[in-house]
C-alpha cells in the first residue's frame, strides 16, 4: 500500500501486536499456516466493520494453495485441508484484542493445544460454524500486516491506525478446575507397521482459563471483559495401521 493512501486514511500509528510460535509443527501445518497469514497481509478494516475472519481467507482447499493437515474432529485427529489455520486466526486475533477491539464472535479448542500458549489467549475457527469476528470501534481506519520468521517458527501480524490514546491491557490467565486427561484414541496412519503406534498428539488436562483485559483512555479505565475458555480433558492420539483392531474400539 502507498504512503500517500496510508495517510489519507489516517493510519499513522502503530497500534498493536499480536505474535504466536509454531515451532516444532510439521511441514503442512507451516505451509497452512503461511499461505493463510499471507491472504491476512496488507488489508485495510473500515471504520464501523466488522473483521470476518473466515469471509478474509475464502475457501480452503488445494486450489487456494493449502494442503491436507490434521485438525480435531470426532474426539481425535483426521486430516483435513488447511490444518494448522488456527494459528493464523489465534495470531490476528491477539494482535486485534491488544488493539482493544470488541469482540463479536470467538471460540477456544475444545482442549488445550500447547501452540497457542498461554492458556486461553486463542480463537479456533472452523468455517462455516466457528469464525472469528471483531468489530472496528476506533472510529479510524485500521491497517494489518503479517509477517513470519520461518528459521524460529513464529508469527506476528501489526496493527496500524489512527493514535485513539487507548492504552490496552491483558492479564496473564489464571487457570482453575484440572481435570485429568481423557483415554487414549487412535487415527489410522498407513506409515505404521501392524501392532505398533506413532503418537501424533499429547494427552492435556482439562482446565478453565480467564483473561482479562483493561482498555484505558486519558488514564481512566473506558472498558473491562473478561475471556472465558472452558477446555475439555484431551487423550493421547496415536496414529496406527488401517488394519489395526484399535481403530474399531
């Protein structure tokens, strides 16, 4: 975008940040993870709209440029196109709650995924039933940029606009009600000999996590919420032969 249209439009100031790490994900959760961030750079949010999350990145498949990934489904993991798109919109939505925007629509996982540590600071979305959507309440312009760092395996995207003088903070999570991870379940992965397994997930404990976030303005606080995520026990998922008897149980 020129400088000239940044200006007329008032985007002057940066804003916010939002970063996450993808460090350790295979090779198709990172290619999912950067052709959705790149359809995520370099767009403009209106003053009074609302940010949709699943309308910005259109359709998922191999004609967009993503490819099969695991995603939860089911009580386990199949694969699916886009898997790992989840750290694109956890990624944009830090970086729009740090901008103090309201939220409209967000979910969590339903079980803690170590990616999107700290706990509860995400928004998982699964088109058309889950999306994320925030509304653009600055009165400005907005302006997101992404970018990523393939060799540390992190994301960012930046936020710009108008200076509003909000300053926005959030908390870390206070985390309660543990519960102990759920049994075991198995998805077929025809990689592995008969009779062995290849764990494909780690077991987590169910857990309830609450932000909170405080927006002030001229050292007076305007606004206060809290986000809630209510995170379900989680069992190992250990990928084993089609043939094995496992996957029937």
């Amino acid at each position: 975008r020129s400088v000239k249209l940044l200006a007329k439009r008032g985007v002057l100031w940066h804003v916010a940040t939002g970063q996450s790490s993808y460090a350790g994900s295979p090779d198709f959760r990172e290619k999912n993870i950067l052709v959705g961030a790149s359809k995520l750079d370099n767009f403009f949010i209106a003053p009074g709209h609302e940010f949709n999350f699943n309308e910005e990145i259109g359709q998922i498949d191999a004609s967009t440029g993503f490819v099969k990934g695991f995603v939860i489904s089911g009580g386990t993991l199949s694969k699916e196109d886009g898997g790992g798109i989840c750290q694109v919109s956890t990624t944009v939505f830090r970086a729009l709650y740090q901008a103090g925007l309201p939220i409209t629509e967000r979910h969590e996982h339903s079980h803690r995924v170590k990616y999107y540590d700290p706990v509860g600071y995400e928004a998982t979305v699964y088109a058309p039933s889950k999306n994320l959507r925030m509304k653009n309440d600055t009165g400005q312009h907005l302006f997101i940029q992404a970018s990523w760092d393939t060799a540390r395996g992190t994301l960012r995207f930046d936020v710009f606009g108008a200076n509003t003088g909000r300053t926005v903070t959030v908390s870390r999570p206070v985390i309660t009600d543990f519960k102990a991870p759920a049994d075991p379940s198995y998805s077929p992965d025809d990689r592995v000999a008969r009779g062995s397994r290849r764990l494909l997930d780690q077991p987590m404990q169910g857990m309830t996590s609450v932000i909170k976030r405080t927006i002030k303005a001229g050292g007076k606080t305007v606004s206060s919420d809290t986000l809630k995520s209510v995170y379900k026990p989680w069992g190992a998922v250990y990928g084993v032969n089609p043939a094995d008897p496992r996957l029937k149980q």
